[in-house]
C-alpha cells in the first residue's frame, strides 16, 4: 500500500483536472524551470502545459537531453504528449499514474545524465513501486552541470537523510564531446519524505574525494588532479583522503574530472567539483575544485550553493518545516523556490544571516 504524508496528501487532493500552466521565460528561462515544472506535474497527476521553454538561451527549446528527460518522465507515469520534439518551445504533459518498474533512456550526445536524473529522481520518489533506470549514450561529467560522482557522494546522501533510498551505479563515463556514458540508478520510492534540518555547520570531521580520469592513466592526470587539491587544502589546514581512479570504460571519449566533499559532526555535506576539458592543465583541474570547496567550508554554510536549488522540491514536498544555509543565492534557486511555491502552494522564506542565506520552507 502506497502511502503519503498529510502534507503531500494536501498536495496531492488539488483538483487534478486543472492545467498547470508555466511560462519558460521567466526568471532563469533556463531547462530547471521544464525539468521542475515535469516532475512535479507527474508527482499532483496533473496536466502541465509549459511554453517559452528555455527562452533565455543560446538555442531554445528542447534540446536533445531535455526531450530525453521529457520522454523517460513520460514512461514513468505513462503520461500522454504533446510537442515533445527537438527545439520545441511549448509541451503538453499528461501524467498517469506511477507504477515504477524497468526503466531505459538514452541521450545519443554528451547531454547531462546528472540533469535527466534531476528531472526523473522526485517522480520516482512517489512511484508504487522500486524503480529501475539505465541511462546510456549521455556525458556522465560535462559543463553546467553537477558531475556524476557528485551526485553519488553529496546530493544522493543528502536525500537518504531524508528517507530516500537510492543505489547509483556508474558502467562508463562519458564526456563532451561524444558522450557514450552510462549509469543505472535504482530508486526506491519514499512514502514519507523527512523535512531537511540544517542551521549548524559544526566542525569538519572528513574531506574526501574522487578524481577520474578515462585512458589518460599515461598522463597521471587523475593523480596530479588529486595531489593538487590535496597540496591546496592543506595549505588551508584540511587533510583530504581523495581516491584516483584510472578509468577505462569508454575508449571512444577521455575525459577527466574531481570531486571533493566535506562531511562536518552536524552531518551536513558540502561539495564542489571541476571537469578537466582541453588546454585546461590537470592541475587547473584540481585547484579548481579545491579552492570551491575551501570557499564553502569558509563560509559555514550547511549545503553548498549547488546543493541549495537542488534540494528544494523534495524540501517542498516534505513534511513538516525544513531549513538550510547557503552562501550564495543562485538564479536557480531563486527560480526552483518561484516553481514550487507556485505550482504546490507552499511558502519558503529566504533572509540574509550575516554573510550568507537561510532558506526556509514552512509546515
């Protein structure tokens, strides 16, 4: 028996027969703003009709990775569409019920993985039953968008805390600019999301991290990346045990990246990560992702400014009052808080805290 919580159950008993309607320009104009707008429309089983989609970018409308994403939310909850084709600017999205079961999806670009699972992961969060998602042909670690073992190591275990259970596993990187990553993910689904308390960053406990590198084993560039950050946070005083793999999963595409994470005694986790790309030095590479680590740790936040948009629609459909610090207030958080407060008639509150923002959601 599927069971939800008397927020969520709020939520869920708003006529279903009413259309969402959603402008895509507004705010960032960005794909958050489709890929939020779809998950929660499948979770209420209400229709959604989105148009100016990505309005504010170079190349608007559905780009290859977000018609995938579109597609696979559409086989989750067995929704009917409309304008779901390349460089459309306006959707139709008619969610069914949601089932769970096997899933595929494939991007055919170095297209986001990390960004399809941001659009899908809520709605198998509410799916009857444990979901399973293999997604192949798509950049597992590529600009604008958080890397694979990111979501592995920081986002994922911050939504355990939060009673969802998933299990990521990565068969083949992949990079701009072919792709050809793939990944499974299994989701299984939570009856009860738990409200998210962080308003202390305490001490740091451990610093960890992951730096990859695909067939460039010759060239030590996971393991300069990894020594770099190594040598930078130690001259801030913070030892970091980061792990170097010397992958050889995709031979059609190298690439490189590094992610590092603090875990303090409060159990907030804060990340940063950074992808190697051409004439950009190994060692670029791993300072880049140390010096943004060390500045969240500086600025005693308790999620880190990616994490912040990140977590606001499972804070939405939480129960109860939740509450982070964050030290930047990012357009896609501004945009993912406008989106849920919206479409789910919820109230967050955003005031500065010294030096940085408290992000609150109401019971």
């Amino acid at each position: 028996m599927f069971v939800i919580s008397l927020n969520q159950q709020k939520i869920l008993e708003r006529e279903k027969t009413s259309v969402i309607e959603i402008d895509g320009s507004q705010k960032s104009g960005s794909g958050t703003i489709l890929r939020l707008s779809v998950a929660l429309s499948a979770i209420l089983g209400q229709p959604l009709h989105i148009y100016n989609i990505r309005q504010n970018r170079p190349q608007p409308g559905l780009r290859p990775q977000h018609l995938e994403a579109v597609l696979t939310a559409a086989k989750l909850c067995d929704a009917e569409l409309e304008g779901a084709k390349l460089n459309s600017r306006e959707l139709w999205f008619k969610p069914r019920e949601i089932k769970g079961g096997d899933f595929k999806a494939e991007i055919g670009t170095a297209g986001s993985i990390p960004m399809l699972l941001m659009t899908v992961l809520p709605i198998c969060a509410f799916a009857e039953h444990t979901v399973n998602l293999h997604i192949s042909r798509g950049g597992t670690d590529v600009m604008h968008s958080p890397t694979i073992n990111y979501m592995r190591h920081v986002f994922l275990p911050t939504l355990k805390r939060m009673g969802l259970n998933t299990n990521l596993t990565v068969h083949r990187y992949g990079y701009y600019p072919k792709g050809m990553g793939e990944v499974a993910i299994t989701v299984r689904p939570c009856r009860n999301l738990k409200p998210l308390r962080l308003e202390d960053f305490g001490e740091v406990e451990t610093i960890k991290g992951v730096s990859v590198c695909t067939f460039l084993a010759d060239r030590r560039v996971a393991e300069r990346q990894a020594k770099t950050a190594n040598k930078y946070l130690a001259e801030k005083g913070y030892k970091a045990d980061i792990q170097v793999v010397n992958d050889k999963s995709n031979p059609l595409q190298k690439g490189s990246s590094i992610v590092l994470w603090t875990e303090t005694d409060t159990k907030a986790i804060l990340g940063a990560d950074a992808i190697g790309a051409l004439r950009k030095t190994s060692e670029a590479v791993g300072r880049e992702a140390a010096e943004k680590l060390y500045a969240e740790i500086s600025s005693k936040a308790t999620v880190d400014v990616h994490l912040a948009d990140m977590l606001i629609p499972y804070v939405a459909l939480s129960e109860g009052s939740s509450v982070y610090l964050t030290r930047a207030l990012s357009e896609h958080l501004e945009t993912n808080i406008w989106l849920a407060e919206k479409i789910l008639n919820v109230k967050f509150t955003v005031e500065r805290v010294d030096e940085l923002y408290r992000v609150k959601k109401a019971s």
